[in-house]
C-alpha cells in the first residue's frame, strides 16, 4: 500500500504575507515521492490542474478563474490537488467521487494541521462550497457535494514551519515519523510516537 505523502513547503502569498491570502503552497510530492512545484498559470483554463512535461510534473494555478471563491476556498482545492497526487489519482482514467472526497479530507486536514485553517472557519468555508454545472468543470475531482464536518483523515505530514537555527533537522525527523502514520493510522501510533521522541525537544521558536 502506498504511503500517503503530503509533504508542503512554505506556502506562496497571492497578494500579502498575510494568512488569509495564502492560496497555494509553494510545492508538494507525489505518491512516488517527487516534488511538484507551484506554477502560476494565466492560460490556464481551471483554477488548478496538473501538468506533465516530458518527465516532470508541476500544479498549476490560475488566479482568475472564479474569483468569487474566498482565498481559504482557493487553497482548500490547491489541498486537494496535492492530495490527488499523493494518493496517485492524478492521471487516471477515472477517480470515483468517493475518491476525490478522500483527497478533499486528506487536503483540509493539512490545512488544519498546518495552521492555514482553523476549525472555527470550516462553516465559512463549507458555505463556499456551492458550485454551478459550469463551475464543476474549472475545478479538480467529479462534481460532488462536501461535508468537511465528516471528514476523517488518518494523519498528515506536519506543514514545515520555519527552522530553528539550533536544531534544523527536527521538523525534517518528524516527518519522516509521521509517513508511516499515513498508511496505517492509529495502528502506528505508538511507533511514531516513539520515532518522534528520538528526535529530541521541539526547538523553540
């Protein structure tokens, strides 16, 4: 079974370092582990997508495209691309709707994690999420309904925060902890517990 891996680096600022304008990350991996960059795209016809060139990949983004979207709804769908592709559905023939659900809760439970999103915002964010025929074809996964009150997820990689001079690696040990998590859930969680204490103290901030 593959390792669920969403690995994000620090996310790109649309207009103002400010959170709420946060609409992407600056990358994020695939399920065989390959970092896929951000990519700004005005040509682009959907508000996100992957692309394949040659043998790379990369998740382009148009800022135009449904402008009406709030910006925490514009990152939530940036989430689920990532997801899409560390699950490996980006590319298939067809991804059931029950599939692009699962990759909407892997995608706001790193938002969550990561501090992008608090839960006090998912009704506004949940209110966001009502979509026209014509809308359904700009964005990712099968037209569907969302109930992100429901959404259960068996853990995320940690976003990386800013490293500590006095100890870089920690974020880094933490994360390598947590991939297993991702594929067998509370099973792990003893193990990672203890991987994590053989990282040392979180370094201060």
């Amino acid at each position: 079974m593959r390792h669920w891996r969403l690995v994000c680096a620090a996310a790109v600022v649309a207009a103002a370092a400010h959170a709420q304008s946060i609409t992407t990350f600056e990358s994020c991996t695939d399920a065989a582990g390959r970092t896929l960059p951000a990519v700004e795209d005005a040509k682009l016809a959907k508000l996100v997508a992957t692309s394949h060139d040659q043998d790379a990949a990369s998740i382009h983004y148009n800022p135009a495209v449904l402008t009406r979207l709030k910006p925490a709804t514009r990152l939530f769908f940036f989430a689920h691309e990532c997801a899409a592709n560390s699950l490996g559905d980006v590319g298939k023939a067809a991804v059931s709707v029950e599939r692009a659900r699962q990759a909407d809760c892997l995608g706001l439970a790193t938002l969550l994690d990561g501090g992008y999103l608090k839960r006090e915002e998912l009704p506004e964010l949940q209110a966001d999420l009502s979509f026209s025929e014509a809308e359904w074809a700009l964005l990712p996964g099968q037209p569907r309904s969302f109930d992100l009150a429901a959404c259960r997820s068996p853990g995320v990689v940690k976003l990386p925060a800013e490293k500590s001079p006095a100890k870089p690696g920690w974020d880094a040990c933490v994360r390598t902890c947590a991939a297993p998590l991702l594929a067998c859930g509370n099973r792990c969680l003893e193990t990672y517990q203890q991987c994590v204490a053989g990282c040392g103290g979180k370094p201060d901030k």
